[in-house]
C-alpha cells in the first residue's frame, strides 16, 4: 500500500510517500519561517494562504519522484487535528479532494499521533509498550504507549508548551524566531555559573508541566540586566538548561511509574540538543534506551502523517474502509490524543 502523507497544522506544508514494502520513497516539506519571523510567530491566515500556494506543487513534486514515480496512490493521510482551523482546511480539503477524483481511501490522522510515530520511520524502531514525551510549540505531554494507537495521557502543560516558551523567551531578548534554534544557538556562548532558573513542577508529585512561570522569570532577569551579548547568551543557557531538566526529570518520573524501559521523544523541541543529552544519561543511569526521530522529523512533516495514516488503515474493517471513501471530512483545531479510538 502507498499512503500519501499532507500535513499542513500549522506554518510548514509538508508532503510524503510511504509504502508499505519499501517504506519512505520521498517527501517534501516548504517551510514558512521567512513568513512569520518578521511577526514573531505564526499568523493563522498568511499560514493557510501559504499552504494553499504550497500544497500542488509539493503533491506533484512527490509523485513524480524520479526512483518510484506513481500516477496515485493507494490511499492518503491528511492532518485533521488538533492546529489551526484554517490551515488544517487546507490539507483536509486538497487530500479529501483528490481521493474522490482518484476513488481512493482518505483518512484524517491526529498531529501528534504523527509525531509519536514518526520514530519508526527509522531502522532502530521502539517496540511498544513505550513512554513519549511529546513536545513541541503546541504541546508537551507524556503519553503511556501501551500499543498503537492506544495511549494514556499521564501528564501534559497547564499552560505554555516548552516550543512556546522558547518562541516567547527569544522574542523578549531579541533573537529570531523560531525560538527554540535561536535559543540553542545563544545558549552555546552563555556561563552554566551566572544565573540559575527554576525547575517548575518538579518539587510535586506528578507529571504535568507548567513553563508560564519559567518564561516570566526569564522576562523578570532580562529587566533586571543589561542585555548585551553575553547577558544574552546567559539567559539563553540557564533557560535551556531548565527547560531541559525539567523534561529529563518528568520523564524519569514516567519511567518509573510505568515500569517501562524504551522511551520516545518526538516533536520539535525534541531536537534540542541539549535535551538529548540530559535523556541520554537518564535512560544510561536507569538502563533503558531512547527513541528519536531525524532531527528532519522532529518539526512537522509529512512523513509521519503517511505513516500514521497507514498504520491506521491497515487497522480498519471493511465498514471503516468503505467511510474512507466518503465524502464527509472534519477538522478539529483541538482533539486530546486519548480520545482516539
């Protein structure tokens, strides 16, 4: 079978092939950094107008791929939540629209179902039952994967995600967006001596998160420095570094409550540098084994939701099939994870 991935949440449109026997043929991904960053962050409707400029040309760029060309495919997956509304119409109504034109399946995957899976894309995949931490600019949370496509929620933000922290504490002294890269890069320069920020929710029980009062400490040590470059570059590391051990510390707490020994992190502050080393010496001190994604697939991509939408339809009954041919599509700009069937 040869699923055809679109994913289109939030400000990248991204495209992919994924068969079955051969798994990954291609895809493609247009970014729209150069969009938002004089903004800040992203703007839903310049999102959306980008992808619908985006999406064609990426659709014929995969399928006319040089080394596994295909006229169409067997099915296609699109992103139908949790993003912005507007963006998720775009893919949903492209994918839905050319699987009538071409009497396919269609199917609307969950985002964060894509990015849980996207490890196994990889050579080295983890075998389920698995903790993910999930994290990126919308969400953090920790998931007990006990197969897939069944999850358990155990913990997840009251209120900012770690990637929207990120964004915010860069804009607040003056580096790019996305924040997260830009942070990393400060954070390389800055003194692990001068300032010290605080691991929030780590001296309770439990596995929420919370980062709304790490990004206002941030804000409040910026007020009460100059901030030249090096200030700068301190402030990047101390936030980094408590972003990251608060997440080691989470996951640690995760391990040991679920008994389990394979760990997956997914999303894009999952390429964090820094993050993985502090998870590498977690899993190395408790005797487990980390999963990530290619650094590629750790933003979002439309490789994941290939995959995703794959494992899904080779789950479905001959009722569930004949539903992936109508024409009814629903988009929902928020959708827990847990509630998936």
């Amino acid at each position: 079978m040869r699923v055809l991935g679109i994913e289109s949440s939030c400000d990248d449109t991204g495209v992919a092939l994924y068969d079955s026997q051969l798994g990954l043929l291609v895809h493609r991904l247009a970014s729209q950094i150069d969009t938002h960053q004089k903004y800040g962050g992203v703007v839903p409707e310049l999102a959306a107008r980008d992808h619908i400029r985006s999406i064609i040309p990426l659709i014929d760029s995969v399928l006319n791929n040089a080394e596994h060309p295909t006229k169409k495919p067997d099915a296609i997956a699109y992103t139908a939540g949790p993003g912005l509304a507007g963006a998720l119409l775009v893919g949903a109504s492209v994918g839905k629209s050319l699987a009538m034109a071409w009497d396919i399946p269609s199917i609307g995957v969950h985002h964060m179902e894509g990015h849980l899976l996207a490890p196994m894309l990889e050579a080295d995949t983890p075998e389920p039952p698995f903790v993910a931490l999930l994290v990126s600019g919308g969400h953090t949370m920790l998931v007990d994967v006990e197969k897939i496509g069944r999850y358990t929620v155990l913990g997840q933000t009251l209120d900012d995600a770690a990637g929207e922290a990120f964004d915010k504490t860069a804009k607040l002294l003056g580096l790019p967006y996305p924040g997260g890269p830009a942070i990393a890069i400060a954070a390389l320069n800055g003194s692990a001596e001068r300032f010290h920020f605080p691991r929030p929710m780590t001296n309770r029980p439990g596995l929420d998160f919370s980062f709304s009062g790490l990004k206002t400490f941030a804000r409040t040590t910026a007020q009460e420095n100059q901030l030249d470059k090096q200030t700068i570059a301190d402030i990047a590391y101390a936030f980094e570094d408590a972003v990251a051990d608060t997440l080691a510390i989470k996951c640690k707490r995760a391990l040991q409550k679920t008994g389990h020994k394979r760990l997956v992190i997914a999303g894009g502050v999952g390429a964090n540098r820094r993050l993985r080393e502090k998870i590498d010496a977690l899993v190395n001190s408790l005797n487990a084994k980390a999963y990530y994604p290619r650094i590629e697939f750790c933003t979002d991509n439309g490789a994941m939701i290939a995959y995703a939408g794959y494992c899904r339809l080779r789950a479905m009954g001959t009722n569930e099939t004949r539903d992936a041919k109508s024409l009814a599509f629903n988009i929902q700009a928020r959708w827990p994870l847990d509630s998936l069937k």
